[in-house]
C-alpha cells in the first residue's frame, strides 16, 4: 500500500470516530434526569401529538389493518368460561 492510501484511510477512521464522539455528547446532553413528579406532570399535561404515543399507535392501528386475533375468556350467564374471539 502507497502512504496515500494509508494516510487517507487514517484520516477517514479519524473523521468516523469524531462523528461519533459528537453524536455521543449531543445525546449525553440531551437526557435530564425528572423524578416523578415531574414525569406525572409531563404525561399528564401532554397535548401535542410527541407526547401522545398512545394517540399515535391507535391511529396506526386503524390503517394497518390490526395484528392477530387474540383469545380471551370470559364468564357466560352460567357463570362458565367461554372463549371470546377479539381482533
């Protein structure tokens, strides 16, 4: 191998790891540490769709056509077990 090749190969591992260590310290950054109080307060005042997941998977379930069927029991008049279809 030619000192070129080397010395690019070098400069490219160098710009990956930079890269790297950049996206590591924004992400560090953007965590906070929130007791629960705070997570109460946050999850119950959400009112943007970020804060919604739940909203989110609701609507997606409408347009993907659901997963599989799910068994479930329940109690007839009688008082035994049947099993109840659900989709």
């Amino acid at each position: 191998m030619s000192p070129v090749w080397i010395l690019s190969l070098g400069l490219a591992v160098f710009g990956v790891l930079v890269l790297l260590w950049l996206g590591l310290r924004w992400l560090a950054r953007s965590w906070e540490p929130i007791d629960d109080d705070q997570l109460h307060e946050r999850l119950a005042g959400a009112a943007d769709f970020k804060r919604m997941p739940g909203l989110w998977l609701r609507m997606l379930g409408w347009f993907g056509g659901g997963g599989p069927r799910r068994l479930t029991y329940r109690r007839d008049k009688l008082g035994r077990f049947r099993k109840i279809w659900r989709e």
